[in-house]
C-alpha cells in the first residue's frame, strides 16, 4: 500500500488507501480498417494474430480512435481469421468508420496503483498497408 500525504489548511495527514487506477493495457498503433457490415451485429472483428501480440480478447471492451475522422467510441472484440488482416467494424460502429480509414485500437485494465507503476502495456505497430505484425514493444 502507498502513503499518501493530504493537506487540510495548515495541518497534514497521512493516509494509507488502496487506490485503483485504469491504465493502458493493450494498444494496436494505427492499423487499417479493412471493411464496415452495417447489418452485423455489432462489434469489430481483429485478426487473431494482432490480438494475440496485443494481449486483446474476445469479447474485451476496446475503443477506438478513427485518425481520419477523429470519432471516438468503444465496442467489444471478435475473433478475425488469423494472418488475414482483417480489422472489421460491424453494426452500428460502421457508421463511425470507412474502409481504408486509420484507427487505433486501445484496451484498458484497472489495477492496483503500486502495480500501475511498474506494469507494461501490449503496443504493436502493424504495416498500415497489410496490418500483418511489424514491431511489437512488450
């Protein structure tokens, strides 16, 4: 547990509190939107190899920043075919994005502050013209 050290006018006091912070987790840096299915039901589909190297699961809450819009918004994942590529917005996600559009995918996790502190996110950094693995930073 950490101390902290709180000031109320003139006097302080220190406190022991286990506090809980959501960091960055998992992060896939600027990958290529490949196709958007209105008439799905909801969710993005990811390739399973850019998952695995992100540490992202199916099913795990992600949000997305789409670079060429600047839309904001969060789903959950689905399983892509691996070493297809595929980075698919479906349902009501597609309206946000347009294929050939750059995102970036991110996952958060909620954890402890001391183990915050030294913990390290999943980045990659996939070819934006395949979205096949080019440099992961663990």
């Amino acid at each position: 547990m950490r101390l902290f050290t709180l000031s109320v006018g003139s006097q302080f006091f220190q406190v022991r509190k286990k506090m809980l912070v959501e960091i960055l987790k998992s992060k896939i840096h600027r990958v290529t939107v490949t196709d958007a299915n209105l008439n799905y039901i909801g969710s993005i589909t990811i390739d399973r190899d850019l998952m695995d190297a992100a540490n992202i699961l199916s099913g795990e809450k992600v949000f997305i920043v789409n670079n060429n819009n600047g839309e904001r918004f969060d789903t959950y994942v689905i399983d892509g075919k691996r070493g297809s590529g595929t980075v698919c917005l479906n349902g009501a996600a597609a309206r946000k994005v347009q294929q050939g559009d750059i995102i970036i995918i991110m996952a958060y996790a909620t954890m402890d502050y001391n183990e915050a502190l030294t913990f390290k996110p999943a980045v990659i950094f996939p070819d934006t013209a395949t979205n096949r693995l080019k440099t992961i930073n663990n």
